[in-house]
C-alpha cells in the first residue's frame, strides 16, 4: 500500500491507531535521545565504507538528478520546499546548487534540519517504544542524498 499511494497509507496507520495515549514529551525526548545517540555509535546494518569512492566527488549532472528528483506526492521537509516546486526549478540550476554542495563538502545549515513525528505501531501506544519515528528532512537534501547514493 506503501508503494502505490504513501499519503492513503499513512492516514490509514494514524486512523487504526488513534487510540495511542502518547506520554509527553518529557518522558519522549529523554527516550529518543537514548535510542538517536546512544549505543556503539553505528546503526545496525550500515557498513562504514574503508576506502575513497573516487567517482562520487565527479560533477552531478542533469541526468543524475532528473533521476533522483522525489515523487510529486512526496511530503516537504521543515523548509516548506515541496517535491513540486523542486521540480519546477531547471536541472541547469539544481546541477549547480547541488555541485556547489559537492564542491563545499557540506550542506547549508537549514537543509540539516528535519522533522520527526512519532507515529504508533499498535492500538493503545502508551510508552515511548510503542512509538516509531519517521523524520523527514528536506525534498533538496534529500534529492542531494538520493544522487550521492545512486553514484
């Protein structure tokens, strides 16, 4: 349901589960700080690659990011940019912008930002593990991420 239509699916997941009793944010953040920052400092599953991938550092160009750029439906990022009017914008200046990314080593602090929303994996959520996060950054950087890792 995931793959055909996202926003059917998340109105569904938070209608099934709309008898959570979330616990309020001081006994949330405590939590979620544990689980984000803790522990042996990899997410299980992430390799840490050993060597330089020489090609990743090549200039973007149009093809890759026409390739990466999100679904219009896609939700936006705490910037407000949405998939749509990413989209509207010409690959000659996404090339450019993302370049300049590529070329700086770094994004811009606001494209750093994202949004994490707490939703219930079961009826009657009522402690913080009852909940999964789901963060959402921006249709920009997330784009920028997509190209990096096609490459």
């Amino acid at each position: 349901m995931w793959s055909k239509n996202p926003c059917s699916c998340l109105r569904t997941i938070l209608k099934d589960k709309s008898s959570a009793n979330t616990p309020t944010r001081d006994i949330m953040v405590p939590f979620w700080t544990n689980v984000m920052t803790g522990g042996g400092g990899q997410s299980p599953g992430v390799e840490i690659a050993t060597q330089v991938i020489q090609e990743m550092w090549k200039p973007i160009d149009p093809a890759e990011i026409k390739e990466s750029l999100p679904e219009a439906a896609t939700a936006p990022g705490p910037d407000g940019l949405t998939a749509r009017q990413l989209r509207a914008v010409p690959l000659n200046i996404l090339r450019r912008i993302l370049n300049l990314f590529l070329l700086s080593g770094r994004l811009p602090k606001h494209l750093l930002e994202s949004r994490t929303t707490l939703i219930p994996k079961k009826d009657g959520a009522s402690e913080p593990g009852d909940f999964r996060p789901i963060t959402v950054s921006s249709v920009l950087t997330r784009t920028f991420h997509k190209v990096l890792a096609v490459n």
